[in-house]
C-alpha cells in the first residue's frame, strides 16, 4: 500500500490525533555519520477508539455524538486516501501509521540537518596565515577652501551679551590679504579664484588649465598662483580646485597694523581650512582684556556651535554656550565677557555639528589710555600628551621683570598656557630650547596642571631670544605660548600667541606679507632633521630650495628677505625629513612694537581613500 495514501494534500504526513498514545516500542533510523535514533513503532488502536467501558445512558450518549462530530473531520483530511478503507479498526491502523510516519520524517529532517552542521563543522577553515585583500575606493579630491579673518575691529556694546557689534577702526589701520596657491609637478596652476563668505567673487587668481600635462621625467616643475598685498575689510575665502586628482596646496593669511587708536599693533592669522572641532588658547576677559570670538561658516550648510570654556578656576559652566547657530555664509561675533567674566586666562574648545567653521578669537589689551596690544588667536593643535609651539621670541628677562611689576603688566612676562579638558590632573614637563640647546627655567621644568583648568607657568629665567617651548605629559592637553613686544610702560606694547603646532612633512606652504621683519623658526625637540625651504615671489615663481640641518633639542632662525631673484618673496614651500620639527612665521615691525606668530599649517592632503567592507 502506497504511503501517500496516509498523507496530505502535499504530501506532508499528518500528524496523530492523540498526543496522549504512547508507543511501546521504537524503530531505529540511522543518519550518516550519526548517533542511532529511536522512533515510535506502530502504536496499538487508540483508546478513542474503542469501544466504551459500561457507564451511565448519559455518558454513552455524549460519547457517540462526540465520535460522531469527529468522524467527518478526520474523512475530509485523509481525502482520497482512505475511500477504500472501511471499519474503524483499519481507520484506526491508518492514523498509526501516519504518527509513525510523521515522527520518521521529523527524524529524518533532524538527522539530515545535523549531518549538514556536523559537516560543516569538519570542513577545513581559512588558513588563518592567508591575507585578505582589503578593498579600497579612491575619494574624489573636492576644492580646498581656506577662510581669513576679517581685520580687528573695535567692538561696540555691553559685556552683558554674547553678540558684538564693531566700531570703525583707526586711521592709521591697515589691512592686506596675501595667497599663495601652488601647481602641480607639471606646472599647471588650479583653478582658484577670491571670494566673500556668501560665495560673491571678489578675484581670480588663476584660470583652471584646458588641459593637466603629465609631469616630466625628473624634479617637478613647480608654479604658482600668488595674490600680494591685495586690501581687505571682511572675511575672504581662497578657493581652489583639486588638481591632478588631489587637493589644491593653498596657503594665506590676513595681516593688520595700526599705529594709533585702541587696536594699536600687529596682528596676523593664517586663513583656516574649517573644522569642526577646535582648540583656541589665550583669551582673557580681565579688566581692560577684549575677547570676540568669530565663527564663520562658509559652507552651505547651518552650523551649530557648542563652546566648552576652562578658566584658571576650573571649567566655566554658561548657559549661552551651548546651540549657537551659523548660519551659511555668515560670520557670528560672540562677546566672551558675557560668557566668561574676569578672566585673567581662557581656553575655548570649539565644536560643530553641520557645516565645519572657521574660528579666531580678536584679542585686545587697554591699560587705562595705553593701548596694550591686539592680536587674532587662531587654533593649534588639538589636545594631545606632547605639544610643541616655535617662534616664542623671549625679550631682555631682566627688563621684562621690571615692566611687569608695574601694576596691569603682569600679562607682558612669556608664558605657557596649558588647558586640561580631561578629569585627572596632568603632570607636564616643560621645556625651552634656543639656538644653542636647552635652557633650564627659573620655576623648574615640571608642573601639575589641574584637571578642567588653565594653568599658566611663565617662561622666565632665559636669555633673550627665538625659542621652542616642548611640553609633554601622561594625559592629553591642549597649549599656546605668549610672546610680547615692548618695555616701557608708557609707549604702547604689543603681544602674540604661538599656537601648538603639527608636525612638519612635506610640501607646505607658507603666505608671507611684505613689510616689517619676517622670520621662519624652526624647532626640533629631539634627534635631527632637515627642513628645505624654497621661496615663492610675487610673480608666481618657485625660486632655488635651501636646507638647513638642525640638531635635536635646538631652535633655528631664517630670517626672510625682502626678494628674490628681483621679485618680493610672498610665500614659501617647506618639507622637513628626519625626526620630528616644527615651525613657525614671525612678524614684527621695524619702528614698532608690534609682533604675531602663525604656525605653519598641514599641508595638502594627497590621495584620500576609504576602506569599503562587502557584504550584506
């Protein structure tokens, strides 16, 4: 008798009606490679079945019609396959072995399903020693954007709120915008072009080649598209397209003097690729101190801009700090007072959650009538456990000592100012290497830095001169150094920040303004390395290179001439080899006391990749 006889319409077998039938005995099914499995054999005719024990009329009755309501049920899901079957005895050998069946196959399933893992389990794995080639997929290089600050300007407005309004500068005030973009090996220029914060052209700096040549066997042919001594009032963003499948090399800055008024002094900054996550050190909110941050977005996208704020007492909790929208295309001045108040020292962590900004802090210093210094603080490196900041250029100690006894000076002594965003204290050494070597410090090189805090050790004890100042320490911290200019309480005095800087590779460039005296520092903290440095001029050309070998623990000076080759010298391109060095521009004026250091900035990124995973 065929098998389908006892299943249904898909052949599947149907399962026993009565979980309560026990079967005495079992089959034995064996899977390959398997334990034996016992399954039921053929039960006896159930107990539904059977006739009924003697009982009451009453019972006999329910018990008929019950068997009477089930019949049917049980004929219309056997179908076909019992017509020919009569009696209940043969009825019920049929459910029996429909159960048998059904637990065979649950078996067999079980036991096939088993077979497949136990096989798996057996098969051989990948070698552990065999690499897997990782797939990487090229990023398209986009334009490289770099921001620069709109000149000082004197704000207008109460400490009370965090937003500023701005007042005319001084007559005498002067501000100009210098660029330098650089070619690629073959020569060729990227398109690049001036522009205001809202994306209005405002210049072209070159026009984008017809077509990029393959570079040359040998040295790369390098030009330039350089922008000199151009005035500016407002922001400005350099713009350039990528460029034989990189990024643009570009490098600016905004420079500002001013002989007279309340923002008398030098003050410089680089102009900023925007981030969203910076480190600001060296604002202060004390009597007679002025901090304004400025934020501008350049992107398309809004901006919102959280601020974290350390003074020397611990972090400072404001609730206007926290949301601040940038809108595109927009700058917002933001009154530290109003957030900070009698701040003597004041670091600024800077976050942003959409479009990446651009930030610097416009710092300025009024003593009673005497104007005390101006000076844009821009962003270092960020909080790490070593910092390295170049370009600290230490006056006469002995008269530096004297100008901050008078009263309102205590701020013109060189120092280092360390921020420790984490929770534990950090236990810093410093140290301050000049061109001959290390110099020891009056205070001693190690100090506790508190937790959440500024903690600010003055850099006295050293001859005058150009220095590099090495902090390293077992938790991440952020830093700058103070410089200052000027040593006679009555004439006006001047100050800068030389931000933590990155460590040098290859291929940055560096904007220089003409004018006054330009320095590039260079310092490297331990081992040897050689920094070249090759002059760019205001026609676009790339002049012979120079090295310079310095050795570990020094500082070395290059002073920057007024030309080269008959052309002024409006930029630099600076690589280093070796161990690690680090440098610096440094401005001063030549009948003044004004001064500001730039750290050099990372240079073009090259072929950017991401690692794509497969798979689903």
């Amino acid at each position: 008798m065929s098998d389908n006889k006892d299943r249904g319409p898909e052949g599947h077998p149907l399962a026993p009606e009565k979980a309560s039938a026990k079967a005495p005995e079992q089959a034995t099914v064996k899977a390959p490679g398997q334990a034996s499995v016992k399954a039921p054999a053929k039960a006896p005719e159930q107990a539904s079945e059977k006739a009924p024990a003697p009982e009451s009329s009453e019972r006999s009755k329910v018990a008929s019609a019950r068997r009477r309501s089930e019949e049917p049920r049980t004929r219309g899901q056997r179908k076909a396959g019992n017509k020919n079957k009569a009696g209940n005895k043969n009825k019920a050998g049929n459910k029996n072995r429909g159960a048998v069946l059904g637990v065979l196959s649950a078996v067999v399933l079980l036991a096939a399903g088993a077979g497949v893992v136990s096989a798996a389990s057996i098969m051989p794995a990948p070698s552990g020693n065999k690499a897997l080639d990782m797939s990487f997929a090229n990023v398209p290089a986009g334009r490289t954007n770099a921001v620069c600050p709109a000149p000082p300007r004197l704000p207008e407005g109460t400490a009370a709120g965090t937003d500023t309004q701005f007042s005319p500068v001084s007559k005498s005030a002067k501000s100009f915008l210098d660029a330098v973009v650089l070619s690629d090996a073959s020569g060729s220029v990227p398109g690049s072009s001036l522009a205001s914060l809202n994306g209005s052209p405002i210049a072209e700096i070159a026009k984008a080649p017809a077509a990029v040549q393959t570079p040359a066997p040998g040295p790369p042919v390098l030009n330039a598209g350089v922008v000199a001594q151009r005035p500016a009032a407002d922001v400005t963003v350099v713009g350039a397209d990528p460029i034989s499948g990189q990024r643009a090399a570009v490098a600016g800055l905004m420079s500002y003097t001013a002989s007279d008024g309340d923002l008398r002094g030098l003050a410089a900054a680089p102009c900023e690729q925007p981030v969203n996550d910076a480190w600001l050190v060296g604002a202060g909110t004390a009597l007679g101190r002025t901090a304004v941050l400025n934020v501008s977005n350049a992107s398309g996208t809004p901006a919102t801009v959280n601020l974290d704020l350390f003074g020397a007492r611990g972090q400072i909790q404001a609730a206007d700090s926290r949301g601040l929208l940038v809108s595109p295309g927009t700058t917002r001045s933001i009154n530290l007072a109003g957030l900070a108040p009698n701040e003597g020292q004041l670091s600024v962590h800077l976050r942003s959650s959409g479009g990446p900004v651009a930030a610097s802090i416009q710092e300025s210093v009024l003593r009673g009538l005497t104007a005390g210094g101006v000076e844009l603080i821009t962003p270092g490196a960020a909080a790490a456990d070593s910092q390295v900041m170049t370009g600290v250029d230490i006056q006469d100690p002995a008269a530096v000592k004297s100008l901050a006894d008078k009263a309102g000076f205590s701020d013109v002594v060189p120092a280092l100012q360390i921020t420790v965003p984490g929770p534990a204290d950090a236990v810093v050494d410093v140290r301050l290497f000049g061109p001959n070597g290390q110099r020891a410090l009056s205070g001693g090189g190690a100090v506790t830095a508190k937790a959440g805090s500024v903690t600010q050790v003055p850099l006295t004890g050293v001859p005058a001169g150009m220095y590099t100042v090495s902090a390293t320490s077992d938790v991440p911290f952020a830093a700058s150094a103070r410089v200052t200019r000027g040593l006679k309480a009555e004439d006006p005095v001047d100050f800068a920040w030389s931000p933590a800087a990155v460590r040098l590779g290859s291929q940055h460039v560096v904007a220089v303004p003409q004018g006054g005296t330009r320095a590039l520092s260079f310092g490297v903290p331990a081992g040897r390395a050689t920094v070249s440095y090759t002059p760019v001029t205001s026609d676009g050309k790339v002049h012979k290179t120079e090295t310079v070998d310095i050795a570990g623990g020094t500082t070395s000076v290059i002073g920057v001439p007024e030309k080269s080759d008959g052309a002024a010298i409006s930029g630099y391109i600076v690589s280093a080899a070796g161990d690690a060095a680090y440098g610096a521009l440094v401005l001063g004026q030549s009948e003044q006391s004004g001064i500001s250091v730039l750290t050099i900035q990372d240079g073009a990124a090259g072929h950017e990749k991401v690692q794509v995973t497969l798979g689903y």
